[in-house]
C-alpha cells in the first residue's frame, strides 16, 4: 500500500512540474518563445526545394544539365518588429539596387505579419552581405530553386515550372510530361515546431513517390546550339512569324536537336508577355504541309505498283478533277514529264496524277499508314490530333489536293515520322527525346522503342531515296547547294496558309517547309525545318535550303560522318 501512495505522489509531482513548466512556457514565457519561432520560420535544410535533374548529352556520352538546382539566399523580414523600413530599404537597396521601393513598402506595411519575403534567389554573396548588416527583424535564409544552364536553350523542349492555381510543377516540356518522375518533396515548409505551437501555421505535409528520378535527354547541347543560331538567321532574315526545327535520327528516332525561334528564358519566364511563347508548334499545332508531302504520295504509288520514276503524263499546268481543277504553282505546262520530274519541278498536277494511277483508297491508306491520321505519341506534352477527314471523302478532288499537302493538317513532329520511313527502309519509328531514366533508388532503365510497322517496302525506300537524291543534285536552287562525295535526299514544300475568317487561303501568306536526309542510303540524321508566314518572298526554294545545308554540313564534321560517294 505504501508503494502505490509513494507511486501515486510521484504521479502526481510530475504532473504538477509539467503543468507549471507548460504555464511557463505558454503564459510568463510566452513571448520569448513566439520571437524564437518568428526568427525560426524557414525552410530548414532537409525540405529546401529539390527536383530531378534533366540532362542533355554530347556526342561522346558526356552528360550536361539542361535543367538543375542552384542554391542561394532569400531575405525576409518581420514587418511586426521592424522599426525603420526606410533604413532597411535603405541598406539593403544599396546592396541590390534593383530592390523594388514600392514592393517593399507595401509588404513592410503588413504590420500583422510576422514573415514578409524581401527577395529571393539572392546569390551567396549578397545574401552574406545582407548578413552581415545584422538588421534586426531581417534575416537571410537558404533557398534552392530550378535553374537552367542554358538560358534559352531548348526551351521548348525543356519547358517550366509554374503555380497552376496551389499546385506547383511542370508545366510545359519535358517537365510537364516527367512530371511524376522529376517532382520531389517540393512542399518547402515554413514552420517547424515552434511555429506549429505558437502562430497556428498549417502542417504541409510532403508527397513521397517511388518514381522520382532523373532524365538523360537525346539533346545533343552542341547541334542544338548551332541549329538554334541558324533558326534565329532564317527568322530575322525573313521577318517570319516564327521558325522551327528538328534533327533526327530516322532510324531510332532520337531525336538530337529541336527548336522554336522566338524562345524564351525559363529562368525568367515570368518576363514573357504572351503565355503563347511556351508551347511548341512542332508538336501541339497542325499544318496543311504542302509539297514535304509529295515524296510520301510517290513513294505509295510507287509501292502499290501503280507508277515507277519513269512513268509518264502529259502535263498541261492544270488538271481537270471532276468539275475541279488542280493547277500548277506557276499554272505552266511542261508537256510530257516522268515522275522524277514530278519531284524536280515540284508539279501539283504529278503528284495529283499518281492518286489516279494508283485510286484514291489505296491513296489514303498509305498516308494513313505513314501515320499522318494519328499521333506520334512523342514524350512532350499536348500533342495535337491530325485533321485528316478529307482522305475519307468520296470526292476525288480532296484526295487529289491532299497528294500535295493541301486539305489536310498536320503536325510537324507526325511529318518528320512520315518522312523518316522513306530514309529508314520503311518502317515507323517513335520520336522521342529521353533515352535513359535513373531513379533515385540506383536503378536504370534504357528507353528503346521496338520496331515500328513497315509502311512502304525497302525496295520503295531505296527509290524514293534515289529520285530525291536526283532532286538535290539537279534541281534545288539548280544544283547549287549539293554536297560533294555525300549523298542527300531532299524536298522543299511551299504551302498556302488557310484563312480562318473568310475560308479559302491566304494569296500572300505562306508556310515553307523543307526536309532532308543524308548520306541518303544510310542516313544517320534528317533534318526538317518550317518557317511560317515569311514576308517578302513567296517559295520556300528561296529560303530554307541554304540553311539546311548548313546544319547538314556541320552534322558531317561533327560527327565526322564519311563520304558516301
């Protein structure tokens, strides 16, 4: 009985000096404690903002950052304890001149708020000068963020972090479509225990996914800097509206290099006026593509047996199509012509003479077999559906403007697939952009992509390849730009851009479009440029096929691709 009296004493003891010291604490103490958790309230190291990395790669395997961490400071103030805002402005101001005086007032004037952000992003020497003023009520706090090396490279392909309403992550690029595998513990919570006690600050609570993990890029941070720079020159030179590209390897479908002028910093997106600057024309707009599209018309009827490069018509400028007719760009004659010709002089009536030979259902099955009636299903976000439904009208003349690349839309990146089966032997291939994932864990996981469908024969491939080639060396800008002892298949396209007001087409507005492989019979790249909407010249024979040469010469030497011929 005597030790359950002394047991029941001890109890009670205990009791009575936790109380006492909670009143302590809570009541006497009360405001020494609040003034710690004021001064406490911060990200502490371990919930600092954090994501996976994306990386670019050299040619050599070599890995660089396109979109990382960097770490630094962000100083923040107690406006309830701040006695002189004009003499803090004025300190700290003098250490970053562009500190925003108006912005400042307005948050020092938040007297009820006991944490008030002044700036972030500060490098780790100002913030050590901020410091050092010791200003009482100010404090400089460890801050990390997502930083991108390159500035404006690849924007497009990488694209940004940003609030959608309260949740924060990818929002465009590769970071929107990683989003699952590059996202973090990115909840970076002010209040620690303190806070939680005395300023009734809501828990944050942290996701955790077992998928979080690093992405390794097919980008190659050399070619896409060069191909960016003559994208910029084609723009600037025509005063286009915009101007993209993209570098592929047909075979594989990695894709190198791909890229948008105008382009934005993602480091300071914020800056950009339109929202429209972030998303990428290559993948989430569709075109009517133009004469691109007469390679893949003659190589389906030279596959379905109905024509061969020899094949012949009596070309008179037009051709009659029901009660329609289908015209030339120049509406000129050239009498009899081949199908080689066809290609050479980029004729509306041969390609739309090829439709007939072969029937206009056999037609669209091949084009729809290149893929341009779905998507591509590349790893970017938003990827736009074709509008096709003009190959299932009954009526010829849809299909016959659909022979060069007029009455149907599509996207640049399902043109570059089409086009690659021609370069490859025939099959489909995945364009994609991430070829390795690492996870957090230590694993690894390649990215490979079985073998798409065969969508013309090897035979068919080769020709095709062959009348192309002929098309460089004798007729694009007359031969001017071949290459010598390297074989390049290549075709320009010069499309009428659709008046969304009034129907029918623009006369003076244009989409120009060009693409190539190269060496032609075993290509390591294709390249595919568009500009849209260039002012002051009408063909793209006038603007695009030196700067294509360009990027085909630098791939050569820099990847010390050999002569073919």
């Amino acid at each position: 009985m005597l030790k359950i009296r002394f047991l029941f004493s001890a109890i009670v003891v205990c009791v009575i000096i936790l109380i006492s010291r909670l009143y302590m604490v809570q009541i006497l103490d009360a405001q020494t404690y609040t003034d710690i958790a004021e001064r406490q309230h911060t990200r502490p190291t371990s919930n600092l903002f954090t994501r996976g990395t994306i990386f670019f790669q050299k040619k050599d395997g070599t890995r660089i950052s396109g979109a990382t961490l960097q770490t630094g400071y962000l100083a923040a103030m107690n406006p309830s304890k701040l006695e002189s805002p004009e003499n803090v402005y004025t300190q700290i101001s003098a250490i970053i001149p562009t500190l925003n005086r108006e912005l400042f007032f307005a948050r020092a004037g938040k007297t009820y708020d006991p944490y008030e952000e002044i700036v972030k992003r500060l490098s780790t020497e100002v913030g050590e000068r901020i410091a050092a003023l010791a200003i009482p009520a100010v404090n400089v706090y460890k801050e990390r963020w997502r930083f991108y090396p390159g500035e404006r490279m690849a924007s497009h392909t990488l694209g940004i972090i940003a609030y959608q309403g309260d949740n924060f992550g990818g929002r465009y690029g590769l970071e929107r479509y990683y989003e699952d595998m590059l996202r973090r513990d990115t909840q970076a919570s002010y209040a620690n225990f303190f806070v939680e006690i005395f300023l009734n600050i809501k828990d944050r609570i942290a996701r955790s996914d077992t998928a979080e993990a690093d992405i390794v890029t097919t980008i190659e941070p050399s070619v896409q800097a060069f191909f960016e720079r003559e994208l910029e020159q084609i723009n600037t030179s025509w005063s286009s509206d915009y101007t993209g590209g993209i570098v592929i390897d047909p075979t594989t479908g990695e894709i190198v290099a791909l890229a948008m002028y105008p382009s934005f910093d993602p480091n300071n997106f914020q800056a950009e006026k339109n929202s429209a600057i972030f998303s990428n024309p290559l993948v989430e707009n569709v075109y009517e593509m133009g004469s691109i599209i007469k390679p893949l018309t003659i190589a389906a009827g030279i596959d379905a047996g109905a024509i061969t490069p020899t094949t012949t018509y009596t070309d008179n400028g037009f051709l009659k199509i029901g009660i329609e007719t289908v015209s030339n760009y120049d509406r000129v004659g050239r009498g009899v012509v081949s199908m080689q010709e066809v290609l050479n002089q980029s004729l509306n009536t041969g390609v739309a003479f090829a439709v007939q030979k072969m029937g206009k259902d056999t037609f669209s099955k091949y084009i729809l077999n290149f893929g341009l009636g779905e998507k591509t299903g590349i790893d970017l976000p938003n990827e736009a559906a074709p509008l096709v439904q003009n190959l299932q009208s009954p009526r010829d003349i849809e299909h016959a403007t659909a022979s060069f690349g007029q009455g149907i839309a599509v996207s640049p990146v399902a043109v570059v697939r089409a086009l690659s089966s021609l370069a490859n032997g025939g099959t489909l291939i995945t364009p994609h952009l991430v070829s390795e994932i690492e996870y957090i864990s230590g694993a690894r996981k390649k990215i490979e992509f079985p073998k798409g469908r065969q969508v013309i024969s090897p035979q068919t491939s080769e020709t095709i390849s062959r009348m192309l080639i002929q098309t460089v060396d004798s007729s694009i800008i007359e031969g001017k730009i071949k290459i010598p002892n390297y074989s390049v298949a290549a075709k320009t396209g010069t499309a009428q851009i659709a008046n969304p007001n009034g129907g029918g087409y623009y006369n003076d507005r244009f989409l120009h479009s060009f693409f190539g492989y190269f060496p032609a019979y075993d290509p390591e790249f294709l390249v595919f440029l568009f500009t849209y909407h260039p002012k002051g010249v009408r063909f793209s024979s006038e603007t695009l096929p030196v700067p294509f040469m360009n990027i085909a010469k630098y791939l050569i030497n820099y990847y010390e691709i050999p002569p073919d011929r």
